[in-house]
C-alpha cells in the first residue's frame, strides 16, 4: 500500500485545509482541518492510495449523514473521486472518555449518566437503522455545552473491517459454553462468553456489548475486551483483570462499585440471565435499566469558557476536564459534576444532592452564630448560671479522625467508610447488599460505621444524612474499643436510636456517657433503589455535636 497523499497545508476542494493528524490507522488518517470558506474547524478523514474499505466508509458516511441528532457528529462532505477521497464532518469540541480516564476511573455517578446518554443516543440511531458497531472510549466526548458526542457512527466499524466490527473478545483456543443454565452466576463466565457469536451478532447487540464496555472502563479504568492496536482507544487502556480464567465484574476490580451498576454492566457484558433479570440485548433495555439504578449525580455542570475549552477531534487532544481529578481510589469522589441525563431518576438524585449541601451548611452557620455568641458572653447573665447538661454542648462540632466499618461477625468490608465523614454530598459508604431480608438476609443482626473522635467526647447531637428509601434502623452508641468482635459491641452504650431514618436524621442524646468511639449500628436495612428483594444501606455524611470530656459546655 502506497502512503499518504496528503500532508498538513494540503487544501481539499480548494476550501477545507488540513491542519493536524489527530488519529491514524492502516489505510486512512482523521485531520484536524479549517473549513476556509466558513471559518470553522472540521473533521477531515483521509484514505491511502489503495485502502480497500473506503468504498465501505463513503457508504457508511453517507448512511451518517442522514441522522439529525446532536449527539453524533454531523457529516458536512463526502467526496468518493479516485484520486483523493475524503469525508468532512464536525469537529468534536470535549473530552474523551479515554481522555478522562487518563487520569484514573470516574466515580459510578458520572460513569453511569455518562454511558446513560450514550445508550440513549445509540438507541435513537438503531430506531434510525443505524449501528455504531465499534464503540470505543476515544469515541465517547462530553461537550462543554453539558450532552454526549459520540463521534465514528458506523465509519469506523467500516476501517475496521467485519473482523474486528464489535471490538469483541476474539480467542479461537476459546469456545462457547453454551447458555443451557438459567441460573448460571458471573463466576461461570470467561472470555469465551465473549467470543461466542463474535462475527454472526446482531448490530443491536454489538453495541449494546459495547455500552456496557463503556461503562466497565468508566467504573474502574479496565477495558473488558479485544486489545485493539493503531491508537484506537481500548489498547491504550489495561485489559481487565480475571481470576483464574475468568473476568472479573466491575465490583470485583472497585469495592465502591454499586451492586446495582455492577448487575446491569455484567447483564449486557455476559449476555447471561442472573437474579436480577434476563440479558440486555438492546440498547434501549441497556438505558433503562441503567436509568433505574444510577446512583445520585452531583450539581450541574457549568460550561467552560471559550477561552478555557480546547477543541476536540478524533480522540487524541486534550482538553479542560469538566470531571473532579481522578486518582487510583475507585470509589466515589467529591467535586464538580456535569449536567445528568434528562431523566426522572438522575433529576430527583440530583436535587436530593442540593438538599443535602443547604442541610450541612445550615448546621454549619448554626453552629458558628452559637459559638460566636458564646464566646461574646464573658458571664451569664444575672441571676442564671451556664448549663453543665449535654445539650450545652452541641454549639461544638466534633470533627472524627477516621471511619471504618465494624462488623463483629463478617471480615467483608465494602470500603468506603471515610466518605461518610468527608462533607461531600456525592460520596457515600454503603453496606453490603442482601437477599430476601431486611435484617441482612437473616445471615446476621448488624453491622455499622464507627467513628474514632482522637479523644474522649461527650455528644449532644448526630446527624446521619442516610439514602433516600425508608428505613433504616439504626442506633447511635458510645464507647472506647474499636476491635470488631460481639464482646466489644456489649461495652457500647447505647445513647438514641431510630426505627424510620431516611434522608437526613437528627439523633438528640441527652446520657452523660463518654467514650472516644462513635458507632452507628444498623440493624435492619432499606430496599435498595430499583429492587423489590434487595437490600442496603447508604450513609452519605455524619456530622456529630458535643464536647470534651473534660469540658462541661
């Protein structure tokens, strides 16, 4: 095969003027270029002498430019002359999901309303008769203005060529195990599962599989599929680790993962029925049932300024990151938010999340107008005396050193637990899930979050911002050992305790009782969001009130 006719400056059709490579493969090359006739930057993909799909791409191009929506690319030109072919398309302003993940996973809020637009946009397309057929994390942007861009509609599966369309698990020593049991669980699952149908699929269920890849990388980093070569996107990502043979579930790789998300990324992942429902063939039962499980999404994104915002073409630039600065923790993590998807579900989480900031600033100036008062006070007036009792205390917040989960009975820890002390109203710690029970499946009585206060307090008042689905049971309790074992959970004092906390709940203690350890004992579980036999508890923040123990009020 002969190399590349054109070159940076070459001008096309006497107008479109290419700039910069910003992705190459074997045979074609996308530009970053300048539409001079209309003064604005465009998407230029060129063809080698030779390249045998681009018959494939012009076609595919064409079919492109029949969609009217927002959040594919918009195709301006195709030309098919022998000499240079070439198609002119939008040029993509945002960041990749390759891009963001450069710097680590996003946390599962944003991960799943990110790959929640994108399900719903590839889902109008198949409505449309099109397939993308070779979704990759260079291909998904976020844009400034707060929406999804999913850039290569079918053009790139044509590069690719049928072999690599789906950029599935290929392994030919790999072969189906068959789908003969319904109750299979995700251990019985391998590369294989993967494999099977590879080149015989429906474009429906490429793309679905595709989705949920998405999503996997979004969740932990991890690419769950075929390591792709020539900048592509998936080989610049780490394959998914496995365990003996087999891939590990999203949860598996992050403990910060909600269950939920897990089940419906594993459900079009595998193609497997499991207890939470049949495969997700589809793109659309894909949304769904991702939009009735994604987790609260913080404040709305704010677009970036034009000066602050770098263009974005094919996958490859960088840009101004309207995502919070990732790191190699996998849960969920405070910080600036986008716009979520226009759904019932994320727009309820994302008003509960405001609710929750205006709640911890009101205990906020509270606490420091009575502090302020007090200090303003050199003596109480006449004829009074300044209260010893407890409740004096609460003009005082007591900041914890640490959280951890306590659990006397199981050595399971779903992490996390330092997210309930955090501030944030977007980052939550959260029980194991159970089946069957509130009462943890009837496989124990409790568990709980502890606290450790650095020195002995005296409380007055706690304040557990819980999730949004009734109830939890919980008690609040007191004491000076924190080894996990049911002898140390005798030497607790019990102070308050509620049958109905949801949302944010006051517990007011009013016992004189001292310790350095705070526990937050649960002892009966909600529903967890989405399920009817499922339960969990969250905890989003504790804000505790109170005193020294050497202090009086």
């Amino acid at each position: 095969m002969s190399t590349y006719t054109s070159e940076p400056g070459t001008r096309l059709a006497g107008r479109y003027r290419l700039v910069d490579q910003v992705n190459e493969g074997a045979g074609w090359t996308y530009w970053k270029a300048t539409d001079e006739t209309l003064a604005r930057s465009v998407t230029v993909l060129t063809f080698a002498t030779g390249f045998p799909r681009v018959a494939e791409a012009i076609t595919a191009a064409r079919a492109a430019s029949r969609l009217n929506d927002p959040r594919f690319p918009q195709v301006f030109d195709v030309e098919d002359a022998d000499e240079l072919p070439y198609v002119v398309m939008e040029w993509v302003v945002g960041e990749s999901l390759l891009d963001m993940l450069a710097e680590g996973p996003l946390d599962p809020p944003r991960a799943a309303a990110l790959v929640l637009e994108a399900a719903q946009a590839i889902t109008a397309a198949q409505a449309a008769g099109l397939a993308h057929l070779r979704l990759s994390p260079a291909c998904l942007h976020w844009t400034p203005g707060g929406g999804v861009k999913i850039a290569g509609l079918g053009i790139d599966a044509a590069l690719a060529g049928p072999a690599l369309t789906g950029t599935g698990l290929t392994d030919p020593e790999l072969t189906d195990p068959g789908l003969s049991d319904p109750e299979l669980t995700r251990a019985d699952l391998t590369r294989a599962d993967l494999t099977a149908g590879q080149g015989t699929e429906d474009p429906a269920l490429i793309d679905t599989r595709d989705l949920a890849r998405l999503l996997y990388a979004a969740l932990t980093g991890y690419w769950p599929g075929q390591q792709s070569s020539g900048g592509s996107g998936p080989g610049l990502l780490p394959p998914a680790p496995e365990t003996d043979g087999i891939l590990c579930t999203p949860r598996q790789v992050s403990a910060g993962v909600p269950a939920a998300i897990d089940a419906v990324t594993c459900q079009a992942l595998f193609q497997r029925p499991s207890r939470h429902g049949p495969p997700l063939s589809t793109p659309a039962m894909f949304a769904d049932a991702l939009a009735g499980v994604a987790p609260p999404v913080p404040m709305a994104f704010l677009p970036t300024s034009a000066s602050q915002t770098t263009a974005i073409g094919h996958g490859r630039d960088v840009a101004t990151n309207p995502y919070p600065k990732a790191n190699t923790d996998t849960r969920s993590r405070s910080g600036g938010g986008f716009r979520p998807p226009h759904r019932r579900a994320a727009t309820t989480w994302a008003v509960i999340s405001v609710v929750i900031v205006v709640v911890l600033a009101a205990i906020g100036v509270a606490v420091w107008s009575a502090s302020r008062g007090s200090h303003n006070s050199a003596s109480p007036p006449p004829g009074r005396t300044q209260s010893t009792s407890p409740a004096a205390a609460a003009d005082v917040l007591l900041k914890p050193v640490s959280a951890n989960t306590f659990d006397p009975v199981s050595t399971d820890d779903p992490g996390g637990a330092h997210y309930a002390i955090d501030g944030s109203a977007s980052t939550f710690w959260h029980t194991d899930y159970y089946l069957g029970h509130s009462v943890f499946g009837n496989l124990k009585t409790g568990t709980g979050l502890i606290l450790d206060m650095g020195k002995q307090v005296r409380l007055s008042q706690v304040m557990v911002q819980f999730g949004t689905v009734c109830c939890t049971h919980a008690e609040i309790e007191i004491g000076n050992n924190d080894t996990q074992t049911a002898s140390t959970l005798k030497t607790f004092t019990e102070l308050q305790s509620s049958s109905t906390a949801v949302n944010a709940t006051t517990f007011d203690t009013t016992k004189n009782t001292t310790g350095r350890y705070v526990l937050i004992w649960i002892t009966d579980l909600p529903l967890e969001a989405g399920y009817n036999n499922q339960y969990q508890a969250l905890i989003y923040n504790i804000v505790v009130h109170g005193s020294a123990a050497g202090q009086s009020g």
